[in-house]
C-alpha cells in the first residue's frame, strides 16, 4: 500500500507557515525573462536557464556557499564572541521546516542578484520589488509564495528591519493581495468514510511494517490533530499504555509551536475506541510495538527498510497523503485540517479543538484551517415571519 522510506524532502503546509497553508506555495516555472524594468544583464548571461532546476551543480554549489556565508556573517560583529555569535545564528541553520522553506527564494534572489549585478546584502527596496514583480508576473508564484519570498530575501539583507518596515514594500503586497483570485472561504468538509473503511480491513498482523506504521500515523493524526512533523518527533519512550489497556500516553518532543521563544514538550492522552477495535488507535499501537524491530531509532515511527536509518518526515507525510486520497482527490488537504473541521462538525467545543490541536489562537485557525464555513441554521423561517392575525 505504502510507499518506503526516502530521502525526498516536501515542504508542505501542513508543516509549515500556517498562512501558508492549503494554498498554491509554487509555480513549475520554466525559462526565466527578466523584467525590464532592472538593468539588461551581461552579455555572458543565458537568460534562458535562470531556474533552479536548470542551474549546473557547480553554480547551484557556488550560490549555497554564498547564501551559508550571507547568513552566518549577520552576527559577526567584533564586539560579539564566538559563542554568541554562534548562539545567535543557530536557528538560522537548523534543518527546519521554515529554513528549508526560505531556501529556494534565497537560492532564486541570490541567483537573480548576480544577474543583474545587484548587491546581495545591500539592495534596495525596490530592487526587491522588482525581483518580486518578476517572480510574480514571469514566473506566476501564487501569492502566498511572493509574500514568503519577501520574508526570505529580506533575512539576506544587512539591515532586515529596514524592509520588514518599509512602507513602498508593504503597499506593493497590498496591492498584490488586491489583485489576487479570490479565496473561497467554504470548503466541505471531508467525509472520511472511504479512508477508515479501508483501514478497519487491514490485518494488524498481516500487512507490511510500512503499512502498520501508516495506519497507526493516521488513526493518532485525526485523534491529536498531528501534523507529519509531530509524529516524526515522538520519542518511542515517550510512549505507554494504561494497565488496562484503554488509554494511551504520548508525547510530542519540540513542536512547531513556541511558548514565549522556548521548545516545549506536549503531552497526549488518546483513549481506546469503543467501538471498532480494528480502526482504535491503542489497540493498532500494541500491534506496532510487537512487530517493531530492535533498533537504535529513538522514535516511535522508524525507517521501514532499514530500521537504523533516519525517517524523513517526508515519509510520513506520504503515508497520510496516501490514505487521504482514498477520500478526497482534492490537492494540498491535510489530516490536522479535516479532523479539527469534523470535531467541530461532531460537537466537540472549538476552545477544546483549538488547544489539542496548538493553533496559536482562534483567528489562526478560523481563518486558515476551519474549512466548514456554511451555516446549517435555517434562517428563513425563523427571520422571514408574520404575526399570526385575528381570522387567519
């Protein structure tokens, strides 16, 4: 059923920016044209491979040596020592969801800078702008990746701050934004039905490690609201079962989500379906841990292939997607974002739904996640009335 284990990297919504998420991050661009509104380029430019993809190694190689180089000289400052130096810079060099999303508008502006003899830590306001302009109308990036392409170039800058404020910046996403399709704000929900049908026909004991491993992944998903990221981040220690079997106890090791600029650790309580012990999240966990191989992996989830090898959280996402199109065909949906739809849908208050989940607020998931916004309520006949008169 499953794909295995693979290296691929996805940067997807469901593990990123949440006022990224569900939408078209990019375009399959293909030839770049400058706009010509920036300086012609060199003549030793081919115009014709200004793309990632079409980039030779050994530019691609040179501009990520230029791009590692930009980042950890911010802080390099003759009053700082090494270790604050290092400190501060740390997150700026994480293997993170965010960094990894910042890394091709980096690529791309530090490509296009060297293009038209622009300074890469120096440029103006409206030499981003351009670069803006031209990734927008040439190469046809949604807007949400216009906006996360400004947050990208600008950490490049010396003086970020200086455009994060600018005002000529501000007004130009604005405008944008303006001109942008609309959003449709309802979506319906999802019925699951199809998903957990084929779940409840698949032997625990039978099918492969991968397969388990995916079923257990999706069941603990819709239950806990997880993104693919926070199952890749339980610690197998982490995990325990009731004496009676019927709860079971998780934690999540350093989410997505902050309190006051420190990591946190998330506890889980999960209880034992009542009905249907082949779709119960405990009943699929003790299943998994008996067929799960001695290893040197520390979290619950491992590479099925080969158990001592890292899992990328690419993988799990796979497996969700996997899983999902059994009953959606929709593009770019996620397990967090439907099953926090259904609990609304089923009753469950949103105060609750909005703290299992670690939405940073109401408005976080009202406006970006929720996808239920159609009212059921039958407003004509309770607004549309007459009083009832004397002889009718």
């Amino acid at each position: 059923m499953f794909t295995q284990d693979h290296t691929r990297e996805i940067v997807s919504g469901d593990d990123g920016d949440a006022l990224l998420e569900d939408r078209n991050l990019v375009s399959s661009p293909s030839g770049l044209e400058c706009s010509t509104t920036n300086p012609p380029p060199p003549n030793h430019v081919n115009q014709t491979t200004f793309t990632i993809s079409n980039l030779s190694n050994e530019l691609k190689q040179q501009l990520e040596t230029r791009r590692m180089e930009i980042i950890s000289n911010q802080f390099n400052h003759p009053q700082l020592n090494q270790d604050a130096q290092l400190i501060l810079t740390h997150h700026l060099t994480l293997d993170s969801s965010t960094n990894r999303s910042y890394h091709r508008g980096q690529i791309l502006f530090l490509h296009w800078a060297t293009f038209h003899l622009i300074p890469d830590t120096t440029f103006t306001n409206l030499q981003l702008i351009n670069f803006l302009s031209t990734m927008y109308k040439q190469y046809n990036y949604a807007l949400s990746t216009i906006q996360l392409f400004r947050a990208t170039v600008t950490q490049l800058h010396q003086d970020p701050r200086s455009l994060s404020t600018d005002q000529t910046l501000n007004n130009f996403i604005l405008r944008l934004s303006a001109q942008a399709p609309p959003i449709r704000l309802h979506r319906p929900i999802i019925d699951l039905t199809p998903t957990f049908t084929y779940l409840s026909n698949l032997n625990n004991s039978h099918y492969s490690l991968a397969s388990l491993q995916g079923k257990l992944a999706f069941l603990l998903g819709v239950t806990c609201f997880f993104r693919p990221s926070d199952l890749h981040r339980i610690p197998a220690s982490s995990v325990r079962l009731s004496a009676d079997h019927r709860l079971l106890y998780l934690e999540v090791h350093n989410p997505k989500e902050k309190r006051r600029g420190r990591r946190i650790i998330k506890s889980f309580q999960v209880v034992a379906h009542n009905n249907n012990p082949t779709l119960c999240p405990v009943q699929t966990f003790i299943s998994f841990s008996k067929r799960r191989p001695s290893c040197s992996s520390t979290a619950l989830f491992l590479n099925s292939i080969a158990p001592n090898n890292p899992l990328q959280t690419a993988t799990i996402q796979g497996w969700l997607s996997c899983l999902l199109r059994k009953s959606t065909s929709e593009p770019r949906v996620n397990v967090r974002s439907i099953a926090s739809s259904l609990a609304l849908a089923s009753g469950i208050p949103r105060e609750d739904v909005v703290t299992t989940s670690n939405w940073s607020n109401s408005q976080v998931f009202e406006n970006h996640y929720r996808r239920e916004h159609l009212s059921l309520f039958d407003f004509t006949s309770t607004l549309i009335q007459i009083e009832d008169l004397p002889g009718n």
